[in-house]
C-alpha cells in the first residue's frame, strides 16, 4: 500500500451520496450541506462555482471539480444568475424560501433537475463524513480545484455517469468504488502537477529510500516501530533514513507514525462496538490507558470524549 492510497483509506465511500443533475438554464444551486469533499463532474454544457467572496470558475464539459467543505458555493449556469434551489446537510432541497424540491424535481433514478432535456448534465459525488486518517489529503489541498478535461485520460467520469442512473443489485457498492476511483485519479493529476504544491507524503512516496518506508509504515502500523527497525526493513541505515524522510515528508518517522496511528484511531472510534483497548491493539498501542494518553496529548480529549463528541455530531 502506498501513502495516498493509505491515506485515502479514510474517506472510502460508503453510501455516498451520487446524483446526475440534468438542468436547462436558467439555474443556479446554492450548495450549504458543509460536506467534507465534493466532486462534480460536467457530462455535458458547463456550468460556474464560486465560494461566497472569490471569482468564479468555469466547468466545461469534461471537466472535474474537487470542492472542500464546509464554506457555502454557488453552482449555475452564469454567476449572475441568482439561486433557484438551496441544498442543506442530508442532501434536503428547497427553495430559497424553504419550499421543498426534492419530489418536484425528481426526474428519475439518482437524476434530478428542472428538464428531463436540459443541455447541461452533471454527475456529483459527495462524501458526507470526514475520516480523520484522510484529514492530511484535505489538508493538502486547495478548496476549490479544478481539472480541465478531468483526471488524465481516465474513462472512469464516463463509467460513473453510465451507472448513476442504473438500479441493480449491489449499485451502490459500484457507484462508491467507481467515485473512489475518480477521486484518486483526480488527485494523482492534481499532484503531478508542478505548481500543485503536492504535500511531501505524496513526492516523497517515489524517492528510492522513503517510498519504501511509508509504504511499509501504511501496510503495518501496530508493529512496535523504531527508527532504527524501519531503516532496516527497508535497507537503508538509520541516518540515512532519518534525515531524508524529515527532509521529504516534513517531519520525523516515528512523528509521522504516531499521526498516523491516531488518526486511525479515531476513524476507529466512530464504531460504537469497537472497545478503546481493540482500538490501541489495532493502531499499535500495548493498552488502552496508552492509547489514551497519546491521544489526549495529541487532539486534547480522551478518547472515550472523542467517541461521544463524534456521536452526538452525527445524531440528527
């Protein structure tokens, strides 16, 4: 396992939210859901976003959009035209009085819209649960990035929009891998690109003696780690192995694990049935009252607070 596909572990879908939007200008959406990522895909026409205060960007057909919550956007048809529907958390619908939309606007399976013929069509994809391991692949980018003619050469945004709109057994698990997919492809065309400013987890994972060493680290993070173990599974000396992975990733090994580790702890802790000590075997910890401490240090509550703090975010 490399770094970004370790990190991506994170925000794996499940039961994401997808819909193919089919609209006929005029129309405008104003998107207030505070979702962690979205990722708009234009299947066909084009379509402008703009977070309240910044220039807006065009989308062209073929072009993908990574968009971070939880600021307030805009997407239209022109940025001067106002908002005819508002979409608040749980993907709820209205008017900008409040009115409902969802029914009204209801053209199909996962398609909505104001026109069953409108000449823009969009596929959106939206994660609606932020995974603290994938906290350092937000981090990393900008809150609005935008992909003239999509990720590469990847036929993936037309698989995607292919199946939106199919109702067979097991859909949903088909439609989060392919969205997973076209996330990756996304940020692998993103971070090649020279003025990207890709984080140093993601250069360094090519570097000869780095590379190795974070992928073992995402592979096996409960193993009882030292500097001096990690340079020799990977065959370097310790030295070595110190300074370039500082140099490259921005911080100590054994820094970057611990990050690591606690993240995952905290993805962890969102399952109710999972106790605080199976969590500390998982990520590492020989007990739960280490695990505790590490993580009070690091995030300021215990985790026992952390798990009801997360609960009550997601209750109703």
């Amino acid at each position: 396992m490399d770094a970004l596909a370790g990190l991506l572990d994170g925000p794996r879908a499940r039961g994401a939210f997808l819909l193919r939007s089919v609209l006929e200008p005029p129309w405008s959406l104003r998107v207030q859901d505070e979702a962690p990522l979205t990722l708009v895909a234009v299947v066909e026409g084009e379509a402008w976003v703009m977070y309240d205060g910044d220039d807006p960007a065009r989308l062209a057909a073929g072009d993908v959009a990574l968009l971070r919550g939880p600021r307030h956007y805009t997407v239209a048809d022109d940025p001067a035209t106002p908002p005819t529907v508002v979409i608040h958390p749980g993907q709820r619908c209205t008017t900008p009085d409040g009115e409902p939309l969802t029914d009204a606007m209801n053209l199909g399976v996962r398609t909505w819209g104001n026109s069953p013929a409108g000449s823009t069509v969009m596929v959106t994809g939206t994660y609606g649960t932020r995974g603290a391991t994938s906290q350092r692949v937000l981090d990393a980018l900008p809150e609005l990035v935008v992909l003239p003619g999509g990720p590469g050469d990847s036929p993936l945004m037309g698989m995607l929009a292919a199946e939106v709109v199919r109702d067979e057994p097991g859909q949903v698990v088909v439609l989060d891998r392919l969205l997973d997919l076209l996330l990756v492809a996304a940020l692998r065309t993103w971070f090649s690109r020279p003025r990207a400013e890709a984080p140093g987890w993601y250069r360094a994972a090519t570097d000869p003696v780095v590379g190795p060493a974070l992928r073992v680290l995402q592979h096996d993070p409960a193993r009882p780690w030292t500097v001096a173990t990690l340079a020799a599974e990977v065959g370097v000396s310790r030295a070595l192995l110190a300074r370039r992975f500082t140099e490259l990733v921005g911080e100590p090994p054994m820094t970057f694990l611990t990050g690591q580790r606690l993240a995952m702890a905290a993805d962890l802790l969102t399952d109710p049935h999972v106790t605080v000590a199976a969590v500390a075997r998982q990520v590492g910890y020989g007990s739960a009252f280490a695990l505790s401490a590490a993580f009070k240090r690091e995030r300021g509550v215990s985790p026992q607070q952390y798990r009801a703090n997360t609960t009550r975010r997601a209750s109703p």
